[in-house]
C-alpha cells in the first residue's frame, strides 16, 4: 500500500472456516506494534432448490439467498449420481441483487440423466479466496413418457420423451392432437421421433399444425407401432399486447409492448404498416427484449410515409429451436 498503510488477507480456509473471534498481531520488522480481533459469524446464506423435477422441465434453478457484498462470484458444481461426477459442471451463477444469485442446471448437459442431481455453492470474493456455503440435490424424474404440463402458445412448441425405449426398436411415432374437435387436427403421417440415445427419443409438436389451438393436447407413444405410453399437455395463451388507441403524426413514433412472452422465445417481429394503400409500406421490426417476459416495437411513422390513419401491427415469435408463431396484433390509429 502507500503512506504508510500495510494491508494483509486473511483467508478462512486457512483457518479451518471457523467462526467466532479472529486474532491478529502486527510485527514491524519483528516487533510488536499492535493487535486487533474481528469477529466471524455464521452466514444467513441459504441454498433453494426444487425437490423434483421432471426431464421434459430441461432445466431448474439453483438460487441462494443471504450473500453478503462482498462477494463478488459464485460457482455451484453440479453433477449426477450416475457414473460419480463424469459430467461435472462449475455453473456460474448470476447476481440477482439483494443478496440474491442464481444458477441454472441443464439436464441436457448431463445426459438426461434421471436420479439424484448434486449442487454444491461456492462463493468467491474479489482476491479469488473461497468458500463453501452449501448445497442441494435434486431428485430428476424420468417416466415411460413426458413433456412439460402447461406451456404457453406463444413458445410454438414443446417436446414429448419417450424412455426406456429397447435398444432393437427402430422407429417410435407420437401421433399427436388436441381435444377440441377431437383428432380433426391429428398430423398424419405420424410424428416420427428422434433416437437421442440411451433408449430416450424425442419429438417436438408444432402449434401450427394444429391450427394454433389452446387446450389439452394429447400424445400417444408408439415403439414399431405398438403402443408404448401416452401424455397431455394443456397449452395456454398468456401473451398481452399493450399499445396507444391513438397517437398524433407529430410524435412520430409509438412504442408496442407484448408481456407474456415465453422464455424459450429468442426473437420476436412486428410487422407493421399503414393500412393507405395496403402493404406497399410494410416493415419487419425486431423488437427488443426487455426482459421478464416483455418485449418492445418502436414503430417510426415516418417509415411508413407519415400516413394517417390506421396501423396494424402482427406479432411472430421464434422459439430456440427455429418454430414460430403468429398472431394477429393491434391497430392504432394515426391522426
């Protein structure tokens, strides 16, 4: 340090990561020249987690709560019980604020594996000393079949598993409709699923193939056209469009806000145009993700030749695995 100021770290690993009262003596060139205690309590940190989850979730979240300031990074190593920890992963977490930081585990990235997941957390200060803080398991479940039990229709689409399936099976189908209008929308030929391995296959249902209806939609899993299992998921519509009745050529520009917006949604369009001479205006516009489930479209008048009038705007969503989604939007009017 400078002016006179020393400065030294003390590190608890070094001190078995006991509690209670810290003595320190300072010795200039081997001469006493003062002392001081510091006491250590134990931390509020708590580690959360779900008790169980299911394989079709993909994912759960880590979070730990009471993190004091100082510290300025978290890990959380996660690993199955299957095969020890071959499938390791130091998970960084993200700081959440408040004390608050969470973590994210992909299934995925661990084989699938169903069983027993273990979170152990780490937190780091600005020196890259270390600590343990706790940690967690969690119990992943993998049935005959799965998929996610509510989903929202702006996702365009979700996942059916099917487990356990015999390593000789060539060919397993997820015949697939919703129960309204009983199987007036069954997708013929069959969807065919994808061997992913370890007696897991997968197939994805797109919306869109069954005309973008809500409800229940059903899923029976065939192995070389026997039936094997069956599934339902209820598909939902939570997505809200907010956006003025009106606005004044003056300001030029007015912003559309969709709230609800799925998380596995990784782009979001807004075509948009003036209803004067129909499309000849129209205009693709990415909007922006603000975050919590909300995304936002400026729209700037003078793109569309400042024309009065109405303006229709549509939305399309894209999910991380290239499907989307449209629906109709909102109209305002411009005066």
């Amino acid at each position: 340090m400078s002016k006179g100021v020393w400065k030294a770290t003390i590190p608890f690993s070094k001190h078995f990561n006991e509690s209670g009262y810290y003595i320190t003596h300072v010795y200039v060139d081997k001469e006493m020249f003062g002392g001081l205690a510091t006491k250590v309590v134990e931390g509020d940190a708590k580690v959360n987690a779900p008790s169980e989850v299911s394989i079709a979730e993909k994912n759960y979240e880590v979070t730990v709560t009471g993190i004091p300031l100082q510290v300025n990074r978290i890990l959380v190593p996660t690993w199955s019980e299957v095969n020890g920890q071959d499938d390791l992963e130091w998970i960084p977490a993200v700081n959440k604020g408040n004390g608050s930081w969470s973590a994210i585990v992909s299934l995925p990235k661990h084989g699938n594996e169903k069983g027993t997941y273990i979170s152990h957390v780490y937190s780091y200060d600005k020196y890259g000393n270390y600590i343990g803080v706790g940690g967690t398991t969690v119990n992943v479940a993998r049935p005959l079949v799965d998929a996610i039990s509510e989903v929202d229709l702006a996702a365009a689409s979700f996942d059916v598993y099917a487990f356990g399936i015999g390593p000789n099976v060539q060919s397993v189908s997820f015949p697939t409709w919703t129960t309204k209008n009983d199987q007036d929308d069954l997708e013929r030929p069959w969807i065919q699923g994808t061997n992913m391995g370890n007696g897991t296959w997968k197939a994805t249902i797109l919306f869109s193939k069954h005309f973008n209806e809500t409800g229940d939609y059903i899923t029976h899993v065939y192995a070389d056209g026997n039936y094997y299992a069956g599934i339902s998921t209820t598909v939902k519509r939570g997505t809200q469009v907010i956006a003025p009745s009106s606005v004044s050529l003056g300001t030029r520009y007015y912003e559309v806000r969709i709230t609800g917006i799925p998380q596995n949604i990784t782009e979001v369009k807004v075509p948009t145009w003036s209803n004067h001479n129909g499309q000849d205006d129209l205009e693709w516009i990415p909007a922006v993700n603000r975050g919590n489930g909300i995304w936002s479209a400026i729209i700037d008048v003078a793109r569309h030749g400042n024309d009065t009038g109405p303006y229709t705007s549509h939305f399309y969503y894209y999910n991380d695995q290239g499907h989307s989604i449209g629906f109709d939007g909102v109209v305002v009017n411009v005066y």
